[in-house]
C-alpha cells in the first residue's frame, strides 16, 4: 500500500530520530544514508523509512516496526515480510546471517528504548 501522504506520515524529528538510531545506515545492506528528497530523489543513498512488517501485512506505523532503509533495499523489500527479503536477496547464508543480525540489533536497539521510557516512568 503506497501512503499519498508522501512523508508527512510521520512527524520529522520522529524520522530522524530512527535514522539516528540506526546509525545512519540502512539495516539491510549497511549502506551509509543521507537526508535528501525522499524516493523523489532517485539516490540510492536517501535515506528512507521501512516497515519491518508491510502495513499490508498488518504493521503499524509505529518506529519499534520502523527502520531506515536505502532506496535499494526499500524497493526491492516492498510489502514482503523480512524472512522472504531475506530469502530473495541472501544468496549465501554469511549474507543472510549478517542481514538477520544487523535488522536484530536495530530492532533490539528500538525495544530496549521504549522498556527504559517505560521504566523510567515507572520510576525503575
């Protein structure tokens, strides 16, 4: 499902701070991202936001199922589930073991944030 929103889905300093999080690199392939116009801008470079889970397939809009992402890899994910990805772009099980790790540590990162918001607020 293609937003009409363009990126005004989300607020900016909420995109940032998910590129921020992952290091400013897509957690596919690793590729170092910027700024730019978005998929408008045609760079393999611009950074993007990825749904872990499509919101075809349910996912939410929420950035524990965010992450950055290049044009590349975004494209090519489209709405399939990370395992198919996976399977589609992983030709041999050191690249597929060193995606699955990279999404894992972004993902984890994301986790751990919001279960210390959480225990902050709960004074822990």
């Amino acid at each position: 499902m293609v937003s009409d929103k363009g990126s005004r889905w989300i607020k900016r300093s909420e995109r940032c701070a998910i590129y921020d999080r992952d290091g400013w690199r897509c957690v596919y392939c690793g590729r170092k991202v910027k700024s730019g116009k978005g998929t408008n801008g045609c760079d393999p470079h611009t950074a993007t936001l990825d749904h872990v889970t499509s919101r075809l397939l349910g996912g939410s809009d929420d950035a524990s199922n965010l992450v950055t992402s290049c044009i590349d890899c975004n494209v090519a994910k489209s709405s399939l589930s990370v395992a198919a990805f996976v399977a589609k772009v992983a030709k041999t099980a050191e690249k597929r073991d060193a995606l699955a790790v990279r999404i894992r540590v972004a993902l984890k990162t994301e986790l751990d944030r919001v279960r210390g918001r959480k225990l902050a607020r709960w004074g822990l």
